[in-house]
C-alpha cells in the first residue's frame, strides 16, 4: 500500500531489500519508517527542482515572451499578432510599408514569409486596401524626398 504511493512519486525507490526478505524479524513500523524517510527525500528532491525551474502560467510566458521581442526590430503590433492567436491586426504603417516594400520586391517572398511566419506581415488584402487609398498628387513629391511616411 505505502510503497504503491512511493513508486508513484519516487520511481527509484526500492521498498524491500534482500536483507530485509531474508530477516523477518523487523517491525512492520521500522519498515514502514524506512519508506517514509525515503519518500521524504524523493520529495525534498522535487521540491529543491520544482524552486530551481519555477512553472510559468500562460499570460507570464506571453509577457516574457513579449519582453524578449521588443527588443528585437520587430514592432508593438508585428509582436502582438504573432502571440495573440487572433485573426486581425491593427497594423501600423511602417509595417504597411513593411509589407508592400517585401510583397513589390518578391510575391514568393511574401507568402513564404507570411505562411511560415517567420515575420508577421499585414495581410494582401490590409495591403490592397491601403493602395487603394493612396492618393498622389502630380508633381515633385517633397514629403517622400524628405523622408516622411506616404500613408
């Protein structure tokens, strides 16, 4: 009964030894001592494991997660959409220009990016949607020459 509950938390442990079979003289409380003072150290062992590699829960690991990321070259929104599981993203627009400076260069470049999610990228149709708003007056654009954002 007891060294059922033992094997469970300590799977090296080994209630009864050869000396023990052979003498049958020992109290039954001795041995019962015995394999609850191992017990005692197999969970001394999990407890001194448990405090050396604590266990993160979920919104933890994300805030980690995205502490690590922020100081990458990846945005606020590019790290929200890659560790929130949700459909839509309010997209910035450098990572508009982002996406329509990587999708005009490579379209397979694109998707491959986009579909491995090796860099979260607005979706063809944020990027279609933004072209269509773009308006462009004739002459010498002075704000691209000087560097501002088009959108």
């Amino acid at each position: 009964m007891l060294t059922e509950d033992i094997d469970d938390v300590c799977p090296d442990f080994q209630g009864d030894n050869e000396q023990d079979k052979g003498c049958q003289t020992e109290d039954p409380l001795l041995e019962e001592n015995k394999a609850l003072r191992n017990r005692i150290k197999c969970l001394e062992e999990e407890l001194k494991n448990a405090k050396e590699h604590p266990v993160l829960s979920e919104k933890e690991k994300v805030k980690v997660a995205k502490e690590v990321l922020s100081k990458s070259a990846w945005s606020k929104q590019q790290i929200n959409h890659l560790l929130d599981d949700k459909q839509r993203s309010r997209w910035s627009s450098e990572d508009i220009v982002l996406g329509l400076t990587i999708r005009g260069l490579s379209k397979k470049v694109y998707q491959f990016l986009r579909a491995k999610k090796l860099l979260p990228l607005p979706g063809l149709s944020t990027l279609k949607q933004h072209i269509r708003s773009f308006t462009c007056s004739p002459g010498i654009q002075s704000n691209i020459l000087d560097g501002e954002s088009m959108l």
